[in-house]
C-alpha cells in the first residue's frame, strides 16, 4: 500500500493531541460517574460530554462545518477507551476525587493549546481564538459536573480553573502571532497550565470574589438540587 495512503488516515499531530486531550476528560466524566454511582450508560454520557462538549462548542462557534466529534468517528474511540478503563478498573476508582481532579487537569491544559490552535487554523483572530481556546477548556467539565448534579469546579473557588486555561491559550495565540509558536512550545505550556492547575488545587489559590471584599468561605461540597423530591 502507498505510504501517503497510509499517512493520510493517521490522525496530524494537532488531532492527537486533541484525541488525548479527549480521553483525559472523558476518564473523568468516567470517574465521576462512577463517584455517583451511575451504570454504565451514565458513564457513557458523562464521559462524552466531558470528552467531546467543550470541542462541539468551539466548532459551532467558528461555524467552520460539522463539529469534528461528529464528522470524525475516530473522537468516539477515546470515550468508549476511557468508560472501559474505569470500568474494568484499569484506572483505579478508589481515590475518585483526586484521580479525577488529576485527569481533569490533563484535559484542560491539552485542550486550552488544541482549541487555541483550532481557532487560528479556522482563520480567527487571536483574541478570538485564546477565548475559543479556554471554552474548548472549561466547557466539558462543566456539562460533566452539572449533568452529574454537582456544582462544576469552574464555579469552586477552591482553586482556579478557567484562569490557567485562559492564560494558557492567550499565549499560544500570542506565540502564534509573533511566529514563534512550535511543538514544544505548546508542550511547554501545556506542562505549564497542567501544573498550575494542581498547584491551585493543593494549595487553594483563589480569585477575586464576584464583589470587592468578598470571599466565600463554605465548601462547595453539596450537588445544587434541581429537582425538589417532594413535588
């Protein structure tokens, strides 16, 4: 068979790590329903929002034809790896929170790079871009947790989220802009978001309250009730 045959069904170094990036936040659409204590079908549809929301997003904003998890099978592949992943156990469960927080930090960081990148090649302007970048970041995980009936940690100030990944993008596109973007640049801030995000979490950095002087103190531990049992 002609190797550029070949070539052309492997997936370009962009896709690839936009793939991983999905497997990342589908294993933690993975734990989480697990966490809950979902079947299997929940895992499924928790992990595909994780996995594949925040792309779905960014391709119906840039209008730029259908949505990539949609046009290409292939994105289906990672969140049918990750459900059975967590449900063999290949990753362990047993500290869900944490695992899950690790994995959803993964995904953030590839995808704020991935998305940021997507954008450009659409033809946006880098300001354009870097935001399309961080909604490519912060969406699945925020479809997950509010499917899963649980304040999204976009919303947990325990912790910053939606900053490193809006950091992280605006330097690719910045990066980008001034010619100097290349592969390991984009991994460096990859290691860069993904460390800054643990960093956060370990040691609760915060952002300003929503007002001046204030600063919410109680956990974010109980899920937001959407239905009320009694009616």
């Amino acid at each position: 068979m002609d190797v550029e045959l070949i070539a052309s069904y492997l997936p370009s170094a962009l896709q690839l790590a936009d793939l991983i990036g999905v497997l990342f936040f589908a294993v933690s659409g993975a734990l989480l329903a697990a966490r809950r204590r979902f079947d299997v079908v929940g895992s499924l549809l928790l992990a595909s929002l994780a996995g594949l929301g925040g792309g779905v997003v960014r391709d119906v904003i840039l209008n730029d034809g259908v949505p990539n998890a949609f046009a290409q099978p292939i994105y289906l592949v990672p969140v049918v790896i990750a459900v059975l992943a967590v449900y063999l156990r290949a990753v362990q469960p047993d500290r869900l929170r944490r695992t899950l927080l690790v994995f959803d930090a993964a995904g953030l960081a590839l995808f704020c790079v991935t998305g940021t990148q997507i954008a450009l090649e659409a033809g946006a302007h880098p300001a354009s871009a870097a935001l399309l970048g961080t909604t490519t970041g912060v969406v699945g995980g925020l479809l997950r947790d509010v499917v899963a009936n649980q304040v999204p940690d976009l919303f947990d100030p325990r912790g910053v989220y939606a900053v490193p990944a809006l950091f992280g993008a605006a330097l690719v596109a910045a990066l980008d802009s001034l010619g100097w973007y290349s592969t390991w640049s984009g991994l460096t801030i990859v290691v860069l978001v993904f460390t800054t995000r643990l960093l956060a979490l370990k040691f609760r950095w915060r952002v300003p309250g929503a007002a001046l002087g204030q600063r919410r103190t109680e956990p974010l531990t109980q899920p937001v009730p959407i239905i009320n049992p009694r009616r």
